[in-house]
C-alpha cells in the first residue's frame, strides 16, 4: 500500500534542494497484489518526481550533509501506536505528528505500508522550517491475535532518510471459521470430497443469515448447513472439475450480539482449494519463480508422469504483461518409454519490476487430459534493498 503523495516543489525549491549537497534517496519497492489507492488533499504544484520516485542508491549508507548545507530535519512526536484490544469490526485511525525542524524545506517523497489493510493519507508533501504535518493512519482489522504494522517514511533529511512507524493492536474475531483453509489436497478426476467449516462467534446465539462460494470454480462446490449443527457448514467438491489446481471462496454471512450487548453483523471467509489429478502427476501444480531480480534470467522446471506413454504437442504461455519479463516454454521427453517430460519455464526480466503472473498451457494426446494448465508466479523486485 502506497500513500498518494501530491508533488509541491516549485523552481525556487527545487533550487534549494539542488544546493543541498545531499542525497535525498527513494525507493520504488512491490507491493502485494491488491494495493488499495489513498486519496490525498490540499496538493501542491505537480511534481512528477514524486509519482515515480527513484530507486535507492547501491549503498546502504544515510547521506550526510556536508559543510554548512541547508538540510531538512524530519521531527517526530512518536513513532508507535497501539490499539490495544479491538473486535474486527470497525476501521481504527490514529495520526502521526511531525515537524520540519530543519533549516530547508522538508519533503515527503513516500509513506509506503507493509498491507492493504493500512492506509496512510498525506494532504502535501513539502514542509516550509517550522511547519508542522500530520500523517494519518487508518487500519481495517483482519485476522486473529497480536498484530504489528509497518509504514515506511522517506524523506530529504539527510541524518533519517528512513523513518519507521509502527502501529499494533490485539484482533479479537468476532467469528471465526476453522479452519481458516479448506484444503482438498489431491483428488482423483471424478472423485467428490466432502469437508466441515466449524463457525465459533463470540455470541452462542449467532445466526447464520447467508452462505455460499464465490469464484471462477464455484460450479465445482456445493455448501450446505447441517441441519442438526447449524454452527457447521459441509463444503463439497463435486468431482466435475476438469484437471489442475482450483479455488474457491466461501462466504458466510452471520447475525449477533456483542458481549457489550451491541448488535453486530458479519462476513467471513475461507478459501477452498483442490487440485484434480488423472494420468498424468506433475512434480508441482505450478511454476513457481520466487523473488527474482530485473535483468536475472531464471529458469523453473516441472516434471510430468504418466502411468502410460503420451507425448506433448505443444506448450504455450497466455495472460502475461506485454510490458513483463520474456517467458517461453520448452519441453522434452525424460524416460525413453515417454511416460515421463519435462517442462522448462525460462524468462527475462528486463528493467522490468512488479508482479510476474502468467498461465502455462500444455497440449497433450491424452484424450481425457488434453490440455494442463500450470499458473506462473513471482516476483521482480530489488534484492537485498
């Protein structure tokens, strides 16, 4: 999660900071798949700079300032916050107060979070000596137990170019289903499985108002509630799913009262996930690539049995960013009876950094396995940064 900085130099400030005789270090890191936007107010004048901030320098070294520069000094009240004990029901907010407390302007280039759930909001990002700011924080709870946050402040003060925050608090669900994954693990092609989501609500009396699955494989699922345990739902694979990994999300809607006696109302989810097998067995259900570095070829390997001969005809790669790494598939028999191939993912990243998500589609002549699909995944980010 990246706060939206609006840019606020004008050319005399620019000048300033260019006299500066320091670094001023930013960095451009990923993020996790679904960053949320933060909305910011009061702007300055644009500044494209701090749109697109800059990788950090090689060194890990703060910059300091040298002879009698002007410098920026970032002033913090506090770096912490709890919330102490808090249901996962209502957003929490608290604000972080700051002071330019150096002799030239101070300028916020990021305010990165370490999760979606925290969202950090900044109204501007230049700060005259002796101006004040405030950074606010708000935080939707998720999960269970003690929690701890991060928020990563980057600015021009050459002695704290990296400032970090922390906000922590003690989740208290007001449901909670068990377990939190439902995992089918290998099943045959045809085969259905049956498997028990137990809700536990901090109120005996809960009401379960709704339930279902969402999802691209939600045809492959039923969900159902016991009759004699209304607390259970029963979540079964049909067994109709053709072969490769599948997920599901199932959904649980409840009613309740809170211990305070305030009437509360809740979703819940978990995911689902199976993954149907036939023939042919991969050494994995999908290429996995990790954390990679730009301009580092990598190379992913799977391997696929068969209790019988078959052959590949072909292996092609779809879905990926034309903007993304280079990746192409190539494959060859590994057992001279041909019961046995191997499958090998190589890529190029570039210059590119982000997400790495693909999809491998591998042809064979096995009638009722005529087509496996293997998702790509990863990572192209700056190690060791």
């Amino acid at each position: 999660m990246f706060v939206e900085l609006p840019g606020g130099s004008s050319l005399m400030l620019q000048r300033i900071v260019l006299c500066s005789w320091f670094v001023l270090p930013a960095a451009l890191m990923g993020c996790e798949p679904s960053s949320p936007s933060t909305e910011s107010a009061n702007t300055d004048a644009p500044n494209p700079k701090l749109s697109n901030p800059i990788p950090p320098a090689e060194t890990t070294e703060n910059p300091q300032p040298q002879g009698n520069a002007i410098f920026a000094s970032l002033g913090l009240e506090r770096f912490e916050h709890d919330f102490g004990e808090i249901w996962d029901l209502e957003k929490q907010e608290t604000s972080f107060e700051f002071e330019n407390k150096g002799e030239g302007p101070l300028i916020i280039e990021e305010v990165k979070a370490s999760c979606g759930c925290t969202t950090p909001t900044l109204t501007k990002t230049t700060y005259l000596p002796g101006e004040k700011g405030t950074l606010e924080i708000a935080f939707a709870p998720k999960g269970n137990g003690r929690q701890t946050k991060t928020l990563t402040v980057r600015s021009n003060d050459p002695y704290r170019p990296v400032t970090i925050l922390k906000i922590s608090s003690t989740i208290k669900p007001f449901v909670k289903p068990e377990p939190l994954y439902l995992r089918y693990e290998e099943v045959g092609k045809g085969e259905s499985k049956t498997l028990t989501l137990d809700l536990q609500c901090v109120d005996p009396n809960f009401e379960i108002l709704d339930f279902g699955i969402r999802g691209t494989a939600a045809r492959y699922f039923k969900v159902e509630q016991d009759s004699f345990r209304p607390n259970q739902l029963s979540v079964t694979f049909l067994g109709n799913a053709p072969w490769g990994p599948h997920y599901g999300n199932v959904f649980v809607k409840t009613r309740g009262v809170l211990p305070s006696g305030t009437p509360v109302e809740k979703e819940v989810q978990c995911t689902a996930s199976v993954t149907v097998l036939g023939s042919i067995r991969p050494s994995d259900t999908m290429f996995r690539v990790g954390a990679t570095a730009p301009k580092k070829p990598f190379q992913k390997q799977i391997t696929l049995t068969a209790d019988k001969p078959f052959s590949i005809l072909s292996a092609n790669i779809t879905g990926a960013r034309r903007d993304g790494p280079t990746m192409s598939l190539n494959f060859a028999p590994a057992s001279g009876d041909g019961n046995v191939w191997r499958v090998q993912l190589s890529g190029d990243p570039g210059d590119y950094l982000g997400a790495l998500s693909a999809l491998a589609v591998i042809e064979t002549d096995l009638p009722d396995e005529s087509q496996l699909k293997f998702r790509i995944a990863g990572m192209v980010r700056e190690l060791g940064k």
